[in-house]
C-alpha cells in the first residue's frame, strides 16, 4: 500500500495479471467511461474489491470488451453524476443525441463476476450483459434510479441481459426505482437465441418509475423476430411488488414472439399479473401470483405451439377489477381454467386481498453475516419481527439498511442476541434520482426491502513497555481473539488464552512480543 496504483490505469489493463487482487481504498475515484482490457485466466481471475471497512465509490461506468474476460468486480459502489439525463429530442427512438447514454457494466466477455455491487444513477442500464458474455454472474448488487426519459420516450434498464450461447446467472440482486424494466431478459437481432439464463432470489419493483413518459414491466423475458426464441429459462424464488394502482401492464410477462422451448417458473413471489406466450415446456410450480390492478392474474397464449407442462401448486389471488385468467383468448373464472386445461387441479384462488405477513431471508453467498431481507406487510403493521438466524450467529454485530436509500444512516443495528429483529415499515426514505427525473413514493408499509450487513469490527495494535497491546470496542459484540504466527495456506489460528480487561470502551489484550510477525483477527464467539 505504500505506493498505490492509479484505479484508472489498473482498470484500463496496464498493470496486474490473472490470480491478482486489487484492493481499493476507501474514496471517491473519478475514472470517467473505460473500455478496460484487463483479462485473467479461467480459474485465476483478476478481482478488483474494496477494502474491508472501507468505502470506494467510482463515478463512472466500465466496458469489457475486446478481452478474455476472467474478472471479478465486488463490494464497491458504481455510479454516475452526471445529471444531463432528460433529453430534449422526439422521434429519435431509444438513440437521443443531446444526452450521454452509457450503461454502468457492459460486458462483451466471458466468465464475469460482479458480486455485492450498488449500481445507481447510470444515464442508461446498471447492467448490460451481452450475447458474447458466456458464463457471466451478477450476483446480490443493488441497482436503482438507472435510465433517461424524453417528451416522448424513456430507457435505461436496470438488467439488460442477453445470450446467445453459454449461461447467465443473476442472483439475489435487488433492482428497482429504474426509468425502463428491472430485468429485462431480451433478445431481437437476426438468428440470436437468449438461452441458458437464470433468475433466482431477485427482487424487483416500480419498473418504469422514474418517468411519466411509458409504462414499462418489471420482468421481460423473450425474442422479438427477426431473433428466434428463447430456451432454457429458469425464474425461481424471485420476488415482486408494485403499489396498486401504479401499473397498467401484467408485471411479469414470460415470452414474446416465436415459438420457445423450456422455462420453469418455480416458487416465485410475485403479486403482480402473470403473461406467457408460446412455450413447447413449461414448469410452473409453487408460485404465488395475485392479479391487484386490472390485469388478469394469468394471460397464457398457446396459439402457436401445443404446452407440455407441470402446472400445480401455485396460489393465486385477485383482488382488483381484472380478470382471473385469459387462456388464447378466452376467458375463465379459476374453475373453468382448472377444467379447460387441466393445470392446478392442487392450486388454491382467493379474490380476497391478500392479508399477514410473508417475509424472505436470502443470506449472502460471498460475504457471512449478509441478506437480502424482503418484507411483505400486507396488514400495514408498523413494524414487523424478522428471524435473520440463518445469516447472523449470536454475538455478532450488525447493521441493517433500507435498501430504497441503502446510504442513508442504518434503521437498526446492534449485536444479535438470537430473538428476531424488529424491523420498521413506516416513515423509511427514497433515494433521489440523479438528475431531473422523478422520485417514487416509498412503498411502505405494505412492502420494504432490507439489507442486512455485518458490522466491521477493527482491531488495533500497539506496543505498550514491550508488549503488544491489541484492542477492539466493548459494543462491537461477542468476538474470540486469534492469532497465527503465519499466513501460509496450511497455517492454524488459535484462541489467545489471555482475559480480555475492558478499559475506556475497549476489550484490551496484552501479548508478548514474539521475535518473528504474529497476526491477530477476531472470531465470532457460538
């Protein structure tokens, strides 16, 4: 760390090679647009990530191409300021010249990795994955407040994601609050596919939100010729919601033109209308759908191709003026569905509003003590009790964050005692576009998206009459003191069998000097 290098020459490829890790200090960087040609090697990619407690912010976007891709991006926020984002143009399409469009992650290259990312107020998308983006994952990045609007149109999705060939996961991101789609899963250039994708554990809502120009949906996912279909789609445990009333398209609608192969849709939360267009398979299984506006709860058209599927096990509702269920034109009341085409005959229909509490805990893949927290409060209650013991270990301390405005000041924190925490559904805040587009209501209390982080505890050390003084805050929760004498892949950490003594809000250990290097850290105490 002594002499640092430049994030802008390390990003554009000149220095560094596969297997090495680039940490970033806490700061703003300033990098502008960079078509970056740093490239690692299958099994020994390049990473880029923050430093542990720190914070690094980069205003500006990245470009992969032209490489043999192998990165992994994580843990850092990803932005634009600038603020030029409402086009004064009519009839140009989705290609205005008065304003600078850029999406924040374009990817043309295989074997990406963006993990734990905040991608925000980008002039165009927050991700575009591209057909030549093999085998890329995005996985538990927060992307909001992304896209443009003109008198006459607006763009700029959160997710846009082709794919050609290979596979692409998208995992337990939250995307909302987006001039365009949250997710749109899409392909239209001549003889391309769009298989082999995966949705599963994202959150989306208010596509279309910051612009009253065009009603977007939040999950698109299909081909419009002279592109030929899509197969091998998978949604599952994906998570939906937008405020009745705001929407006048079926939310989540599961192919367009052409006649498509496979998708499954398995255990899916979304309250929101239902479209699905010529399928030759389909699972469609233990999902919640409920119909709150006009729409209809399910709009299938098979008029293409005859559906080989397994339809069962869903929960579907209808609470507001649409209808129940649209098959190739003809519509039926949930009964009539059952009879017509034999699907759910162990499906349950309410037209009831959908009432209590349903909360989901998606613990992080790449950093312990990490969730996304996803609350339906369809009784409006002001606070709600979540069990977060399947990401957090009593003794350990914690924050959580209103993802809506995941940079304002933590809705609660402390060090986990094991009891559910007791999480707040009113009075919560949204961030602020960048720029002159609109800013949506809160969807609270009904609905709120939590992230809960790890609290970093630091240690420090100091020599004190010859000895090592380490030190750690009393509020920082239950921690276990361990030291190693090496950092070599073999070596062991064992608990220091000193007492720690509390001294001026600090747990204090005192050590011996020994003559070669000793390493500290802190373990959680079961």
């Amino acid at each position: 760390m002594a002499q640092p290098y430049d994030l802008a020459t390390a990003l554009s490829g000149g220095v560094g090679q596969a297997g090495d890790t680039f940490w970033l200090s806490g700061g703003n960087y300033v990098i502008g647009h960079i078509d970056t040609k740093i490239e690692g090697a299958p099994e020994q990619p390049i990473t880029f990530r923050q430093m542990p407690g720190e914070w690094a912010r980069i205003d500006g976007s990245l470009t992969f191409f032209g490489s043999l891709g192998n990165v992994v991006l994580r843990d850092f926020e990803l932005y634009s300021s600038d603020t030029n984002r409402l086009s004064a143009q009519t009839d140009v399409g989705f290609n205005p010249t008065d304003i600078k469009i850029i999406p924040g992650v374009a990817s043309f290259v295989p074997n990406m990795s963006f993990i734990n990312l905040v991608v925000h107020d980008q002039t165009r998308h927050g991700f575009y994955i591209s057909e030549s983006a093999t085998n890329n994952l995005v996985y538990g990045c927060l992307v909001y407040n992304n896209g443009w609007a003109s008198p006459d149109n607006a763009e700029g999705h959160n997710f846009y994601v082709q794919s050609n060939k290979g596979t692409r996961e998208i995992t337990d991101n939250v995307a909302f609050n987006v001039s365009g789609a949250n997710f749109q899963i899409y392909e239209n250039a001549i003889n391309m596919h769009l298989v082999g994708v995966t949705l599963d554990g994202n959150v989306a809502f208010n596509a279309g939100a910051l612009q009253a120009v065009r009603n977007y949906r939040d999950w698109i996912v299909g081909v419009d010729a002279p592109a030929v279909n899509a197969d091998r789609i998978v949604l599952k445990n994906n998570m939906g919601y937008y405020p009745p009333g705001s929407a006048t398209l079926e939310q989540v609608q599961i192919g367009r033109e052409g006649v498509n192969g496979s998708v499954a849709l398995l255990n899916n939360y979304l309250p929101q209308g239902l479209v699905m267009n010529n399928w030759t398979i389909a699972a469609v299984a233990g999902n919640v759908f409920a119909a709150q506006t006009e729409d209809y709860i399910v709009s299938l058209n098979q008029t293409q191709v005859t559906l080989a599927t397994a339809w069962n096990d869903n929960s579907y509702s209808r609470s507001g003026a649409g209808g129940d269920f649209l098959g190739n034109s003809t519509e039926y009341d949930f009964y009539a569905w059952q009879s017509n085409t034999g699907y759910d005959t162990h499906s349950s229909y309410s037209v009831a509003k959908l009432t209590g509490t349903k909360v989901f805990v998606r613990p992080n893949r790449y950093e312990a003590g990490r969730a996304n927290i996803t609350v339906y409060n369809w009784d409006n209650l002001s606070h709600v009790a979540v069990d977060v013991s399947s990401a957090l270990v009593p003794g350990a301390a914690y924050e959580v964050r209103n993802a809506q405005d995941f940079f304002a000041p933590p809705v609660l924190s402390g060090v986990f005692d094991g009891q559910p925490l007791d999480l707040p559904m009113k009075g919560l805040t949204v961030a602020v576009p960048n720029g002159p587009l609109l800013t949506p209501r809160p969807t609270g209390p009904t609905f709120n998206v939590f992230v809960l982080l790890p609290r970093s505890v630091r240690l420090q050390a100091s020599a004190v009459d010859g000895q090592a003084r380490i030190s750690w805050p009393t509020n920082s929760g239950k921690w276990i003191l361990q030291s190693t004498e090496s950092l070599s892949v073999n070596s062991a950490w064992t608990d220091d069998p000193n007492t720690p003594v509390v001294v001026g809000g600090q747990y204090v250990v005192t050590d011996s000097i020994s003559q070669g290097a000793r390493f500290y850290r802190l373990r959680a105490a079961q």
